[in-house]
C-alpha cells in the first residue's frame, strides 16, 4: 500500500515548534516509505482563519524544505484542499449518517447547553450532551429544520468502548459514555472539526495520521465515525507534548515559538529541523545528532518516537544551529549575515567585492561567539558602534582599569600608537613588544588592558584579528564611520 501522509494546519496564526514537529515526522515518514506528503488546510473557524496565516504556513514550510507533493497550491486528484471548499461534500456524508439513523437533529439552545453542563460540574460528572433529542421523531425534526427552527446535526455515539492500537503510545480505549454524542454540523450547514476530518482522511486514502497527543480525544471520536461510515480507518501515531525548561507547555513566554521568529534570529533551516526531529525521537546510533535532511530521511523511524514528553532547549537548538553554521565556507556565511549588517544601515545595500571580503573578515573574528546569525549585531556592535563614554563605566572594565599599571600599559600603548600614520599587523606587534619592554607588564596584565584601549571592552575576539579589521574598515565607504587604532586610543586615553 502506498503511504499517504498529511499536515494539516488551521491558518489561525503563525506555525509553531508543535506544528513544524508534526508537519516534520508526517514530511520524514513519507519521504522514507516513497510516499505522498499532503498539505490540507483547515480552515472551517471562520471567524479566525485568514489567508495570510495560510501564506505564511506555506512560506515557512518551503523555508524548511518541507514540501507537499499534493495539496494546497500543487495539483492533486483529492482535491480541493481547504475545508471551506468541501462543504458539498460534508453535507452530502452528513445526510447518510441522518438517513441510516447515526446522526439526529438538536434544536438546544447555548443557554440550554451552558444550564446543562453547570449542572453536571456542580455534579462533579463528566461534561457532555445528555442526548435530549435524541427522542425527537426524525420527521419532526427534518420538519422543523425546513420550517427555520436553528439546529446542529449531532452522532448518535453507540455505548460499549472504543480502542485503538497507538504507534508511540500502544494500546488505548475509552468508554463510549464518556464521549457523549458529539456535533458534526453546526446550525450553518458547516463542518465541525472531527467530522470533517474523517470524510477528508478517507476521500484523500491517508493511511496514517501523524499529529499531536491532544488530538487523542478526537481520535475516539473520528473512529466512532469511520465505523458508521464502514470506512477502514488509517493508522494512528501520537507525538508528546513538547515542554518548556519549567515544565509547562511550551508558550511564547518561554521565547520564539513561530517559525518565523526563529527566521528572524538567524536560526538556519536545516538546524532547526534538526533540532525538531530530535525533540522526541533519536537515531539509533548514540549521540549521532547533527543530521542532513537526507540523513533524518535515512534514519527517521516512527516506532522509536517517545511517548514521553520532550523539552525544548535553547542551549541544545544554540549548539546544533552552531554545528551547522561550522559547515558553511566563508562566502556563504557572509551572504547570510549581511541582511542583519544592511539592516543596521552598518553597511551599503549594495556592498561592493572590497566591504564584502571586509564583512568576511568580521565574521571570521567574531565567529566563535555565533550561535545565530543575528548575534552578529552583539559581538560586530564594538567594531561600528564604538562608545567607549559608555562601555568604559561597565563592572568587568573598571576591574581591568583598575588593576596595578593597568592605565600605564594603556597610556605607553597611546603613545607608540601616535607615532604611526597607520598599523599593520606587524607594526602591532612591535608595538606590543615595546610596550611590554617599558611597562614590564606581560600575559593578562599586558593584553587585558590592550583590549581595553582598543574596544574599550574587557573581552571579545582576537586583537590581532580586531587591528586589521579597524584600520581596513577606517578606509572603507560605509554608512558609518569606522575609526582606526589611532582613533580608537585616543578616545578611551581621553574617557579615562
């Protein structure tokens, strides 16, 4: 049989690490069993569902390389798509399961339904319909739903259990009492969730449903309609809740969640797929962790998903984005970073060859401290926004200040600076030698307050890395003005 997958989100807002988990095993499955990855929207919640919620799904997806090979936008023989476009075809399985006597007309009010389920909450039971029109001849209900009378079309939920064989969380059941008969129409005509999604599931042959844990509860229901329907139900995997540090449900005020703020940051697509497969599955091999796409398609395997709850941590996502970041070569590492430069108006929005190989130098320099591309804007800040009035007052610098002939190192560096009209590596380094010869300073004691005199900060790159950089840049055109060693010295030797 050939396997047929689907994600299929409500366009309600911006995909989230839940989300893309899901759209990510469904797209890794299918791809591993050479089968087709559908992409339905639905989108019946009509007050909140918004088209550019769906573009912005699609655009995420792509960014990701998770494309559909069937669905929205790409031709399929299962469409349409959205749910919106089927409302024909709900209506048209609805009307069977009225026929057959598995579905029933209910005329109760939302006060009606508010006084009962007070009721069954003051009575500690468990909340769901008591049935009441179930005694409702049929005619007379057609007849009053043709007269005008408001109603929503509800199963008939048989009584007995309802089980199922789960592939990450094993065997599962519940009692149909528990359940309650549940709406498929609403008083409109259209859909709700459960049943549309069983009518599309079967006429698009999904063979298997992949989505998050808190669907379980539908699970039962939806097989509750496959067996009025006589349908043959897909297979059911689960996945676990993904979890903040504290042990809550991963939110927004844990950080990014949208796909889109991760973007933002810097956090690259192949990294962050990565890092996503991991949140609830492992390779078979221990600690073979950061993976191509090509190589969690080879590996992926649905039945070592775990069924215990995953936490997200931004220190692991930080170490396998870095783990990519290592395999890009220097060019490509400049062209991603030089949107985050341009938007800081650091640079030219069309730098030319001499700022691009500049810009490489930067990244070089400022590499190890990377852990997303918009880190750049933190540790490239003291090369085009020098503010040593500033930086000069913070903790870690008054430490360096003030330690014994730390000020004398700075003072003998200002003053063998001043007697060059520019600096080479090689001047630098024979400057340095003179000053460690008349200050008799070494090691810490030399270089921290170096540091100092030159960023007018008490940690960052390499100096020797940072002298080149200064004096290159001081000669470029750019929206800001670099200033060079000379410059730089001067300005921390008068803020002392």
């Amino acid at each position: 049989m050939t396997v047929r997958v689907r994600f299929a989100p409500s366009p309600t807002g911006h995909l989230h690490v839940g989300n893309v988990r899901t759209a990510l095993y469904n797209w890794l499955f299918a791809r591993q069993k050479k089968g087709t990855f559908i992409l339905r929207v639905e989108d019946t919640d009509l007050a909140r569902s918004e088209r550019r919620f769906e573009e912005q799904l699609m655009e995420d997806l792509r960014w990701l390389s998770l494309v559909w090979t069937e669905g929205v936008d790409v031709e399929g023989e299962h469409g349409p798509y959205r749910q919106t476009e089927r409302f024909d075809l709900y209506r048209e399985y609805a009307e069977r399961l009225l026929n057959e006597g598995k579905a029933y007309h209910c005329f109760c009010s939302a006060q009606e339904l508010e006084q009962e389920r007070q009721r069954q909450l003051a009575a500690g039971q468990p909340l769901r319909y008591s049935g009441k029109c179930r005694i409702v001849p049929p005619r007379k209900a057609r007849r009053r739903v043709q007269e005008g009378e408001k109603a929503v079309l509800r199963m008939k939920v048989r009584v007995g259990t309802v089980a199922f064989e789960d592939i990450v969380f094993g065997p599962l059941h519940i009692e149909c009492s528990e359940i309650g008969d549940f709406v498929l129409l609403r008083s409109d005509g259209s859909a709700q969730y459960n049943f549309a999604c069983v009518v599309d599931d079967t006429l698009m042959e999904i063979t298997a449903v992949i989505r998050g844990e808190g669907h379980i509860s539908n699970t039962y229901r939806q097989l509750l309609l496959y067996e009025a329907f006589g349908f043959k139900p897909p297979h059911f995997a689960h996945l676990s809740t993904i979890l903040g540090k504290d042990g809550s449900k991963l939110s927004k005020r844990h950080g990014a969640t949208s796909i889109d703020e991760f973007r933002q940051q810097g956090y690259l697509p192949v990294a962050l797929v990565n890092y996503l497969a991991l949140l609830g599955w492992a390779p078979r091999k221990e600690g073979r962790e950061i993976l191509t796409l090509e190589q969690l398609i080879a590996e992926f395997d649905l039945s070592r998903v775990h069924r215990s709850p995953a936490t997200f941590d931004w220190e692991k996502l930080n170490w396998v984005n870095r783990s990519h970041l290592k395999k890009l070569d220097r060019s490509h590492l400049t062209e991603l970073v030089t949107p985050y430069l341009q938007g800081r108006a650091w640079i030219p929005s069309e730098p030319s060859p001499e700022i691009k190989h500049w810009i490489g130098d930067v990244i070089e320099a400022v590499f190890k401290y990377l852990n997303k591309l918009e880190d750049v804007l933190r540790d490239a800040e003291l090369i085009f926004d020098f503010s040593p009035e500033k930086n000069l007052s913070e903790t870690h610098v008054q430490e360096v200040l003030s330690a014994d002939g730390a000020v004398e190192v700075i003072r003998e560096f200002h003053t063998r600076v001043q007697q060059h009209q520019s600096l080479d590596l090689e001047a630098y380094k024979g400057i340095i030698a003179e000053v460690k010869e008349a200050t008799g300073q070494k090691g810490k004691n030399l270089f921290h307050p170096v540091r100092v005199a030159l960023t007018a900060q008490s940690s960052g790159p390499e100096l020797d890395k940072l002298v080149c950089i200064f004096e290159q840049g001081s000669r470029l055109e750019l929206p800001v003005k670099i200033l060079g060693v000379k410059e730089r010295v001067q300005a921390v030797v008068e803020h002392l």
